[in-house]
C-alpha cells in the first residue's frame, strides 16, 4: 500500500500547466488545535529536501487555551522557500490556506491581490462565523473578490478518506491538516513519501498513523482530480555554498551550541532553566543530550535556576542559564552576583513581548536596557545578540569563550523571532570550532583568587577542594589582592574599575564591523536581532537599484567592536530599526555624538521588508 501511495504522489497530470516560480510564501492559519505547526513544520523540510533555501516563521496565539474558533485562538505559521538565498519571509502571501473564518480574518490582509486562498468550507457555519465576528459569510459576500478562492469541504472529505480506520469523528477530524497538506503538496509539486515514511514514524498507534496517511494522500487525490486551480507551480533548487545542511531553528541551535562548547571546553556542562515561553524550548532540547554528558535541571523558579548555574561555575563546569522576558528580571540581582563573584555563566534570554507577562508568544527587543543596566550597583556584563536561527550556534560559542576567557557573566539576547524561525544550515566543521579549554589555576604559592592575568584582567579560576587553593567567594566586596571581605573605599574603587575595564577588553577580542555596502555613504542602517533578516532583504534590493545606503548588524552590543564609531563618521544618516522605542538608538547616541534616527516597531510582529525599504527611502527624498 505504501509503494502504491508513493507512486500516486509522483502523478503529473498534463492537462495542469506548470510555472516556475522563484519565490513562494504560504501560511498555514486555523485554530491552535488545528495542528497548522505540524503542517507548516512539515512543508518547510520536504522543500529543504527539495534543496531550496528556506526561512520559516510559527506564530503562536498568545491566549491560552483561546475558545476554539476565536480570534484569539489563530495560529499561524509561515514559510517561504526560493531558488536563491533569502534571509526572511516575504511582506505578503502567494497562498493562504484558512482553516476557519478566524484564520481567514485573521490573515486575509497579508496575502497579496490574486492570491491563492484555500478554505475549509465546512467550518464557515454560522456559530464558526459568529465567534469570528463575521456578520455575514464572506464566502457568500464580494470580500474575497480580489482572490483565487478554492473552497474545499476540507472536514468531511478527511472523515470520509479515514473511515475505514474506525477512528472516531473527534479524532478522525483531526488529520484534516494533513488532508490541506496534500492539497498544496500537490500545488507546488512535492512528494508525499518523505511525509508519509515521517508519519509512520511518529504516530506509534497504527490507526493514527494510517489516518495521517490516507488524509495527507486524499488531499492530494482531491486536487488531481477536481480543476481547483489554474496551475501547479515549481521552485527549482536555490544554488547555497556546498555542505551538508539540516534544518534548524534558533532554539536547536542554541542547544547545539552548547553541546560544541561542551566538547570543545572538557567541561561538563549544566543548563538550569525554570520554564517560560519561548525559552522552554532551549531546555526540552538540551534535555535530549545526556549522551554528551549534558546535565538539565528544571529549576523549582528563576532565582533557583541561575543560582544553580553559579554553583557549578564555581564548581569548575560550563555554566548556562536560560529565560524570557520577566525571568531576566528575576535572575538581575543574582547577575549582579556572578559580576562580583567574576565567574563564567551564560545568560540566555529569549526575547518576547512586555512589559510584565505582555505577549508571551511574540517577538520583541525590548531587553536591551535591562541587559545593559538592569542590575543595582556597577555591574558590566557582555552582551551579544544572533542575527539568525543558525547564527545562534556560532553565538553561543562565542558568548562560552567570552565567559571563560574573561571570568564573567555574558548575556545573550536572542529573540522569540529567532528562536522559533528555521532555515537551513550549513553543519560546521568540528575541526574549526575553537578550543576552549580552561586554565585551570594550580599554583599553590601565593594563591589568591583575585589575582589576575594582566592581558584580560581576569581573576584566577581555580577548583574548590584543590589542596592548597581552598577560598570563598561572595556577594561582598574584596580585597583587590587578597579577596578577603573589604570595606575600605579606596579598594571598592578599585574594583568597580577593574571589573569594567576586563569588560572594556573584551572589544580587543572582537572581529571588526563587516559594513554590507559602500564604507562611505549616504545612509547607514543599524541592526541586531531578528531585523537582520527584513533589513538585509530591503538593503540588498535598494543597492541593486543604485541607492546610496549600506548597512551593518551588530553581533555584539556590549562592548561595541573598536572600530564602530570610525565608521559611523562615513555616513550622513544612521537608520536603527529594531522591534523596540528606540533602545540601540540610544546607547548608540550617547556612545558616539551621533543623531541616530529611531525606527520603531512594537507590535509582537517582526519588520516587513517593505517597512524598512520605504523608511530608507523617505530618508532619502528628504535630502
């Protein structure tokens, strides 16, 4: 039966035109039980496997539990796959599949004019339309006039295509996704067998396996054979630096990351997290590499979690803690413990809508500030941000050989728009990841734990039960040379400025700024972040038409690289778009007497290429 499906999938029926596309964006949209994250998930690995570059982007509802049916209750997800490199999804939609009038009303304004809407027909009742505050059904209405509507009873063809498994009508209406999966698996020219051999994979109980399987291939049957659409359309394979890729979000690099700096230090390395959306998946995942020596702990809160992650700092290992929005708050006064103590702790925190619990499931760069100084006292911390999903890997690295290098705290701020995006990449080489193996201190005479290398300003780490080296550590202030508990004033001094000129250092350790364009033009755009994606995309389009504008994205927010502010001396315009009021914009300001120009976007969704390419060039017209 498998080979017989495999081999219908791979049907091309002449009398369907094909057209190649370049580019095609898709949004998978209904309620949050409607399983539009599998669908979507699944889409996005059968066109890597396809071989094109692909950027995806979920979008959870942030009500939980949101009444079935409501607005409240959408989930979406987005991918756009091409045969050549892209770096987000696209401003607006070549297809929509809609899976209830609030998935429709939700999303209709992002799919472009003449685009391909496909609708569950059967949840446009009017109690569906009502909970969407439709007051008439649009699909009887001329509102989806300026679309290709394909209205499919979606529902009733899935129960039809499962009966023969005996499954229930609750559960049998729950692979209606797959059936919409096959219809645009069939659009866009995929094969099922990769889908299917997954299906069988994942649903350990046969009936439901079976069920995914007949509704992922009736759907495809069901657009063979009824004239839905005009033409099935092909993406060829995009041209990417040869290697082996995988697909991968932000979160599983994150974990990857931590896996590489594990082998790479020797040191055992311990993740204490206390859950919170969206940097719970960051635990779920390292969770699954006991085999690499990788402890987790499931910490009973925040303070619990970063204080264990101190602990084992203290205790010799690769020490890494992570959160969200209101965690990073709760961890302030335990960071402003690890700068006195100096001790290497990675910071994760992953960025979501705010203020207080604010918009859990959407993306914002709204910590920047509190990275920077949100902690009482002088407290310098590192600050680093990855610019995208596989970027985290390579940040993560970084943000270890900072901590170890340099005996300090190093925050990193990823984003929920980074960490829950994929695209494909490149798996790195092994050999190239650096070695970070510790100095252990072993010198018995004259130990001090605040002695220090005279290049980085980095104390002495040596191991609590060493014969010899035994000491103590705290949260009062020491002694410059001794680090026995210290009031004097002269020495507190001392120690504030020592502590943040080792931070200052670090900037002596960063690669220079890489300026994406001309080095002397009229306007430069900042980034960091998730912008990187949205801004590179409008920059590259506006150079190819000649206009006079470049770009850099900022890896690293604190210390800023050395060479930073010669290059903003090139530029009679500085642009900062970031999804915030301005916080970049303003440590930029007062770092370097620049007049940066602000671009803010607070809405829990990411930039629009399109926002930042009429930004850039409203700046110009004003010339």
């Amino acid at each position: 039966m498998k080979a017989h499906l495999q081999k219908k999938s791979d049907l091309k029926p002449s009398s369907f035109p094909e057209k190649e596309l370049d580019k095609a964006t898709i949004r998978f949209a209904g309620d949050s039980g409607d399983g539009m994250q599998l669908t979507g998930t699944r889409f996005s690995s059968t066109s890597v496997l396809a071989g094109n570059d692909v950027i995806s982007f979920p979008d959870y509802p942030a009500e939980i539990r949101a009444p079935a049916g409501t607005l409240a209750g959408v989930s979406a997800f987005d991918l756009s796959f091409s045969s050549s490199e892209i770096y987000t999804t696209a401003d607006y939609l070549e297809v929509l599949v809609a899976m209830n009038p609030a998935a429709l009303k939700a999303n209709l304004k992002d799919l472009e004019k003449g685009g391909i809407l496909i609708v569950n027909s059967d949840s446009f009742s009017e109690n569906d339309l009502r909970k969407a505050d439709y007051k008439e059904n649009p699909l009887e209405s001329e509102e989806l006039n300026d679309y290709r509507v394909v209205q499919i009873p979606i529902t009733k063809l899935t129960l039809k295509a499962v009966e023969e498994t005996g499954l229930s009508h609750k559960d049998g209406a729950r692979c209606k996704n797959f059936f919409a999966l096959g219809v645009v698996k069939w659009l866009f020219i995929r094969p099922l067998h990769q889908t299917i051999e997954w299906i069988i994979e994942k649903f350990k109980r046969p009936e439901i396996a079976k069920a995914n399987e007949l509704a992922l291939q009736a759907g495809y049957n069901y657009a063979i054979t009824v004239e839905l659409f005009h033409a099935r359309y092909h993406v060829p394979p995009a041209v990417l630096p040869s290697g082996d890729y995988r697909q991968i979000t932000g979160s599983q690099a994150i974990a990857l990351g931590c896996v590489a700096a594990s082998c790479s230090s020797g040191l055992t390395l311990l993740y204490a997290s206390y859950p919170i959306t969206p940097a719970s998946d960051i635990l779920h995942e390292l969770a699954q590499y006991k085999n690499f020596g990788i402890k987790t702990i499931q910490a009973e809160d925040e303070i619990a979690a970063i204080s264990s992650s101190i602990g084992s700092a203290f205790g010799g290992k690769l020490a890494i803690t992570g959160t969200s929005g209101p965690g990073l708050d709760l961890k302030s006064e335990a960071i402003g413990y690890a700068v006195m103590t100096e001790l290497p702790v990675v910071v994760l925190n992953i960025q979501r809508g705010g203020p207080s619990t604010g918009l859990p499931t959407k993306s914002e760069q709204t910590d920047l500030l509190a990275a920077m100084y949100g902690r009482h006292g002088e407290a310098p911390v590192p600050v680093l941000a990855p610019a995208t999903p596989g970027d985290c890997f390579y940040i993560v690295l970084d943000a270890f050989r900072l901590a170890l290098k340099y005996m300090t705290p190093v925050i990193v701020l990823s984003d929920g728009g980074i960490s829950n995006a994929s695209e494909p990449w490149k798996i790195p080489d092994e050999n190239k990841i650096p070695n970070m193996k510790p100095d252990f201190h072993s010198e018995k005479e004259n130990f001090s734990p605040y002695q220090r290398n005279q290049e980085t300003l980095a104390r002495n780490w040596a191991i609590p039960g060493t014969p010899g080296l035994e000491h103590r550590l705290g949260g009062l202030e020491k002694d410059s040379v001794t680090g026995e508990i210290s009031y004097d004033p002269e020495n507190h001094e001392r120690m504030v400025f020592l502590r943040d000129e080792k931070i200052k250092r670090i900037k002596n350790d960063l690669p220079p700024i890489e300026i994406i364009g001309a080095e002397k033009n009229e306007i430069l755009v900042i980034s960091w972040g998730s912008v990187y994606g949205p801004t590179f995309s409008a920059i590259e389009e506006l150079q190819e038409q000649g206009y006079p504008v470049s770009m850099i994205q900022l890896r690293y927010l604190y210390p800023f690289q050395k060479n930073l502010g010669d290059v903003l001396k090139n530029f009679d315009k500085v642009l900062v778009p970031e999804m915030n009021l301005g916080q970049l914009s303003s440590l930029l300001r007062a770092e370097f007497l620049v007049d940066t120009i602000p671009f803010a976007k607070v809405q829990g969704r990411p930039f629009l290429i399109s926002e930042i390419r009429n930004r850039i060039l409203e700046l110009i017209d004003k010339k």
